[in-house]
C-alpha cells in the first residue's frame, strides 16, 4: 500500500472511531496500530514477501474492528444542564417527595429532569395502564435525564454521519464519547420554569416525535429552555413506544379492568398530564391554563388527546406541528383495531409465545425488535371511543384554541432515497392515488426528472402532512374554536424548512454560536418563539408587533420565513381531491 494510500486509510479509521464515540482507550489503541503496521511491514520477512503482506493487513483490520468494537463509549445518563450548570436549586415538594433541579448556567432557568410520573412498566406491568409513582423518602437530585424509551438506537456511526450529512452540525468532541441510556423505565417528566418564585405559569406539555418508536426528552431542538426565557414552564416526558407502547392483543384486552389495549402510549401521556394538574403548582404553573404540544407523531397524539375522553380537563389548547390524525383516513400514525389486534397475533407468532404471559418474559432488548410492526395507536374503546374524526365532527374537542402547521418541505427526508424521475413519477402517482390519478396528474404534470422531483416531493408533503392540517383547520372553524396555522419556509444552513426543521425556532432554541443560522434566523425564532409563548399565555398567539390572522376559512395561514405574512396554503389545489380520494364528507 503506499504512503498517500495508507495516510488516507488511516485518517478514514480515525474517523470511524470518532463518528463510533470511542473512548481515549480505543482511539490509542488504533493510533499506536496504525504507527505499528507500517513499521512491521518494513521488516522481514514482509519486506521481502508480498504475498505476507495481504494478511499483515488483515491482521490489522481484524484488530482495527476489535478495538472499534470493545472500547465504545459507556452508556450514561444525560446532564440535566450540558456543561456547566449554575449550581442546585432550592428543594420542590411534589406529592412523591422533596426534589430540587439546577440551574442554567446564566441562573435564568431551572431545570428539573428525571421526575418520575409513573411506575416503572416492567415486569408485570408490561403492558398495563400506568401506574402511580412510588414516593421516595429525602431529597431527590432531578440533574440527570431518564433513560429514553426503549428502542431499536441507531448505530453511533450511522447517527453522526446523519448530523454532518443531515443538520451539518457535527462537531468533534472528547466530551460525547458515551451512549445514552435506553431502558423499559422511562415513564419520567422533565420541567424547564423561569428561575425564581413564581405563580400561576402558563404551563406547555410537549410530546416528543420519533414515529410512536423513537425519540427522547433531552434533544437539544425542542429543549424547554427557550421558551421558559418567555415566561412559560415547559413540561416533556418519556412514554412508552413501539411494542411496548402499541401492542394490542385480545387477552391485554380481557385482563384489563378498562377493556383497553393498544394505546399504552397515550395512557402514559395522559397521566403525565393528569401529574402536572397535581404538581406543577409546587413548580410555580398553572394546572387550569396547560397547552399540550408535540411535533410529528408527537402531534398525531396530541391530536388524538384532544378527543380522548380521558383527557378532557387536563389541557386548555393544543399546538400540533406536522401532523394530525383527525383526517377521515390518518396517513400515519394510526390503524384499525382489527389491524392492531392482526399485528398483536403476528408479534407472539414472531417470538413464539402463546400468552402474554410468556411475552411478558421476553428480554426487552429482543422484543424492540418489533417495533416496526407496533407503533400506531388505535380506537380501543377506552382511550379512543371512536375515530378522533367523527368526535370532532360530532363537537368532542378537548381543545378551545389551535396553532398548528407544517413545514414546505416535509417530504425531503423521507423520499431522500427514493427521488421520483420522469421514468417513474407517473407510477408513483397511479400506485397511490388508483383512480383518481389522472386528476393528479393533471394538477401536477412532469416532462422532466426535475419537474417529476419537486412534483412528488410537494404531493407527499400533502398526503402525509399538509392536508391533516387543512382539515383539522376545518373542523376547528366548524366548532368555533381559533385556529391558527403556519406554513414554516426558511432555509438556513441546517434543515431548512424540511420535516422537524421549525422547532429549534419555535421552541427558541438556535444556538448562540452557531454559524448555520445568521441574524435573520435568530428574529424570526424569536417571533415564532413569541407566538408560542402568547398562546400559552391566553389562546392568542399575537401580541405587541405580532399579528396572526385566525385561520377562518381554512384557505389561508402565515408564512414564517423570510417575510412573515400571511398567504394561501399553497398546497390548497389537491385538497379536494383528497377529500374524495379518502371519503371526506
């Protein structure tokens, strides 16, 4: 191999040990190798033999992998407060026991993590409703965040090449050399409130995205601290996910005292919320003025909170960020019960169980592999007594405000690898759409493959995202209930307007040295962060400088990006031939 070869071979290793989060170990390990390799392979008897230096190589691939493998960084918690945090704050007494959280760095905002809000749902209490959290005695130090959900976590390789590729916001660090914790117990609450004495907080309830089988509390997007510099507290938690969360099977049914399974996730988030209505006044909130909020399938749930008879009373508004499930027929997020049960059947089949009972056994590890298969929530009679479609349209609707969205982009990520192109966009049309394709077709022609990318990037962002918000928009003129929508379209260096690229402006989160965003960016977060804040406040997202038009005839909404105006949805064309396309009456 020569010399410029091997320097650039040594430099790809040395980059998979850092986009791996090796510990100092394994970076020595491979450094002192790759010095080694070229040293040996000058001596005899390699010198001299070329055939001994292909498995001289090998050799030190072999011990390459090994140490990429066996020095990984350890699993930990997450700080509540990354770097330095401002010291402890003073003891909380919630209905558990005594607590106390840290401050920022700057004293402006306390944080509390690791609360828990529930008992751990291990054990026999896989798959049950969730329990009440045991008390604990002393005082509790909340500074670290609870394990995430349990799930199938990517690879560490694959993860950070998606920051760089993705966000383009990776950055090389000795600090991040460990993994975060993933663990069945996770049913833990985490608070963000303004520092100091306070009282009657508006309080915002935030439910994570990750498609009903991934995500976690602590990412840095959506943190609670922009919006708790505006005076609201913020609220997140873990919920069950995936299997553990959306397994349904006619014997959960039987044994529970509720007749429900399939909806264990949402069981979970309603009793965080009906955990804020208890303590959250110890913390300086209001539990009479709570917004519930999520993003993505975080939102598909708030969506369906907001017609589940369990959760009426314990949140006053909803903002519901790229997606909903109040549309005829969901396009995420959500299956018959007669599906959830097919799939419960096929999920003991898989692991070879003929009882729950047996199932309950199966390692956790093991059993997040069927994840894929389990992450839709369903009408099981209890948690959801009927589509959240005809609650509405029958007037059920937990919510008296609305502010919801989507982004002009939705799409880029999920079609990232499969690009329409002028071969095949007319398929992709008539796969989808059936017999309503020509009319499609007609209102989205393409001669070329750039024509045939952008056509069907704008059509799934409205199938899957833009148009649940159109009718949620709808049903909410049709009660009376405010609704305010937005169409998020600012690029930046990062995501841009693609799907999740709104919230770290929402929720107030850019960070200060961040090159990817300029000043532009850092005004209109602060704007979006505002409209937030103000329908926390009162249900009214305007405010001094700030004005939002309700959204009264569904067709128009305000455009955050470069200017903030509002405008017509610009997906409004095919509307209507979704509504025949899906039965909308």
């Amino acid at each position: 191999m020569g010399t410029v070869l091997y320097i650039l071979f040594s430099l790809i290793i040395l980059a998979f040990f850092e986009f791996n989060k090796n510990t100092l170990a394994g970076w020595a390990v491979a450094i002192v190798l790759l010095i080694l390799y070229p040293i040996v392979r000058l001596r005899k008897p390699f010198k001299n033999k070329k055939l001994l230096r292909i498995p001289l190589f090998l050799l030190l691939c072999a011990a390459l992998g090994a140490a990429l493998k066996f020095t990984e960084g350890p699993v930990k918690l997450r700080d509540a407060v990354e770097g330095n945090n401002g010291g402890v704050t003073e003891i909380v007494e919630v209905a558990q026991g005594q607590l106390t959280g840290v401050y920022t760095e700057d004293k402006q905002v306390e944080v509390y993590t690791g609360i828990p809000y529930a008992a751990p749902p291990v054990g026999d209490l896989r798959w049950k409703e969730p329990a009440d959290p045991e008390s604990w005695k002393g005082v509790r130090a909340c500074d670290k965040f609870a394990p995430m959900s349990m799930q199938v976590q990517s690879n560490t390789i694959y993860s950070s090449l998606s920051r760089m590729i993705g966000y383009h916001d990776y950055k090389i660090s000795l600090k991040d050399n460990f993994k975060a914790a993933n663990s069945e117990d996770a049913l833990y609450l985490n608070i963000w409130k303004p520092a100091g004495k306070a009282d009657g907080l508006p309080v915002l309830v935030y439910i994570h995205g990750g498609t009903l089988q991934t995500g976690q509390p602590w990412y840095a997007d959506y943190s609670g601290d922009g919006l708790a510099r505006k005076g609201v507290i913020v609220v997140n938690m873990g919920y069950r996910l995936g299997v553990f969360g959306f397994l349904a099977t006619d014997e959960l049914a039987a044994e529970s005292v509720n007749g429900t399974t399939g909806n264990y996730g949402l069981l979970d988030q309603i009793k965080a919320l009906e955990w804020v209505r208890d303590n959250i006044a110890a913390f300086g909130g209001d539990p009479d003025n709570v917004t519930v909020a999520g993003e993505s399938a975080g939102s598909a749930c708030v969506t369906a909170l907001c017609t589940s008879p369990l959760a009426e009373g314990l949140f006053k508004r909803a903002i519901a960020e790229s997606s909903t499930v109040t549309a005829v027929k969901p396009t995420h997020s959500f299956r018959s019960y007669e599906d959830a049960l097919k799939c419960g059947r096929e999920t003991l089949a898989r692991f070879r169980c003929d009882s729950i009972e047996e199932l309950r056994k199966v390692d956790a590890e093991a059993l997040a592999e069927a994840m894929d298969t389990n992450h839709h929530m369903t009408v099981d009679g209890y948690v959801l007594t009927e589509d959240p479609y005809l609650s509405m349209k029958k007037g059920i609707c937990n919510a008296d405000a609305f502010l919801e969205g989507f982004n002009s982009e939705e799409s880029a990520p999920f079609i990232l690898f499969s690009q329409a192109n002028s071969k095949n966009y007319e398929d992709k049309v008539r796969a989808y759409f059936g017999e309503y394709a020509d009319e499609v077709l007609k209102l989205y022609p393409s001669e070329t493959s750039a024509e045939a990318r952008r056509q069907w990037a704008e059509i799934y962002s409205a199938v899957f995202f833009t148009y649940g918000h159109w009718c949620l928009t709808n049903q909410a003129n049709a009660l009376d209930i405010p609704a305010y929508e937005y169409c998020f379209c600012k690029h930046n260096g990062s995501l841009g307007p693609w799907h999740s690229g709104e919230m770290i402006y929402c929720y107030g989160n850019i960070p200060k040295d961040s090159r990817l965003y300029d000043e532009a960016d850092r005004e209109l977060s602060d704007i979006f962060c505002s409209y937030f804040a103000n329908f926390c406040k009162t249900g009214d997202p305007n405010g001094e400088d700030l004005l939002w038009e309700r959204s009264s005839t569904g067709n128009e909404l305000l455009k955050l990006g470069d200017s903030v105006e509002m405008i017509r949805d610009p997906f409004l064309k095919i509307y209507p031939v979704f509504d025949r396309f899906y039965g909308a009456s």
